[in-house]
C-alpha cells in the first residue's frame, strides 16, 4: 500500500474508512497521485487513428494502479511493450486515453495525435479535410513498419473504416464487448495471454486484423 506523507488528513480518513469497512470506497476516490477522482481526468478509449484505448497494457496497468493504490512496475508489462516502447522504464506510468490532456509519453509525441488535438473538431483522420496527407501516409509507413512486434497496429486502419461506416459509439460499443474474456467476461488487453480472473487462454481469439 503506498500513502503519500504530505497527506497526512487523508491518510487518517484511509485508516478510518479501514476500520469500519469501507476501506475500498477511499480507493476508488484517492488516486496515487493525491488527488480526489473527481478532480481528475475521465478515461477516454477512442483515438484519432483507430487503435482501442480501452485494450492498452499500459492504461490497463495505470487504471488498476489507481484501484489498488499500488504502483505500476515496467517490469509487468508485455515483453511487446518492454521491448519495442522507447520510452522505457524511465517514462511516468499514466495515461488517461489518447484523447485525454494526459497520455503516456510514448503516445504524447504521436505525429497523428498532435495534428488532430491541433484541429480540434476532428474525431478520426477521416474527418480531416487534408486526409490522406504525408503526415498520415508516413503513420501509416511507420506502421507497417511496426506490426511485427506491435500487433495491434494492425486493428488501425480497419476500425477507422467501421468508427466511418458505423459512428464511434457503435464502435466502441463493439469493441468493449470484443476485449472481454469469452468464458467470464473480464476485460483483458491487446498483450493478455491468459485471462487475469478466470485463467482462461486468450491467443486463439485475438486477430488483430479484424479486431
């Protein structure tokens, strides 16, 4: 359990929610950053270029490190993400969703991410006047580049095709269903091998190129 030192009130709270039994409500309300959840940032699993937030290992992580009041080790995360994020384990381990004011800073310096924050109105790069414009074409190189020891990447271009044909709610409605395990309806990630509830094994119903 990590307790910050200069919240010395809160942390009184803590110990009293513990002893009467609410021990988990605090949790959910105080963050690990010291702030109270209703100050801070709502989760947000679209992205401008089609990838699913709601799937990410790192948000994941970040998400469970709030509930637990724990901290998020580099170590944890997928061999993919160890291995092929340059941030590294010097990076802070936070990240509301790309289309949030904080993001993970791998994903802060994403050419398609600033571009769209710039236009404000643009939900996908569909949406932009310019597209495809080289800042897409060279994404979409970098890419293709990437698929071999980022999978995911593949799921891009096609959910940017369906958030057209289908609208974002629709979308995300899809995908929050298809990121869950078959057998016990927990959420699992993009780099989830087993199911973390039921243990239940989750390769054989990822296809990154339909999902």
């Amino acid at each position: 359990m990590i307790l910050h030192g200069r919240y010395k009130f809160n942390k009184n709270i803590f110990l009293l929610f513990q002893t009467i039994g609410i021990e988990r409500i605090f949790r959910l309300w105080y963050g690990k950053s010291g702030k109270w959840v209703g100050s801070m940032e709502e989760f947000k699993y679209d992205t401008y270029c089609g990838l699913y937030c709601g799937a990410c290992d790192i948000m994941a992580a970040f998400k469970k490190s709030t509930v637990e009041n724990t901290k998020p080790q580099w170590e944890d995360l997928p061999v993919e993400f160890r291995k092929n994020i340059p941030a590294g384990k010097a990076a802070e381990f936070i990240c509301y969703g790309c289309k949030s004011d904080t993001v993970f800073i791998g994903c802060s310096k994403c050419l398609i991410r600033n571009c769209a924050k710039e236009k404000m109105q643009v939900e996908t790069c569909f949406d932009c006047g310019k597209f495809p414009c080289l800042k897409f074409r060279v994404f979409g190189f970098i890419r293709k580049l990437m698929e071999k020891k980022l999978p995911h990447l593949k799921s891009a271009h096609r959910n940017q095709l369906t958030i057209q044909e289908k609208g974002l709610a629709v979308w995300l409605h899809q995908q929050e269903a298809l990121w869950k395990c078959p057998q016990c309806r927990t959420d699992f990630t993009w780099y989830s091998q087993t199911c973390p509830k039921c243990g239940n094994e989750l390769e054989s119903v990822k296809d990154f190129r339909l999902i």
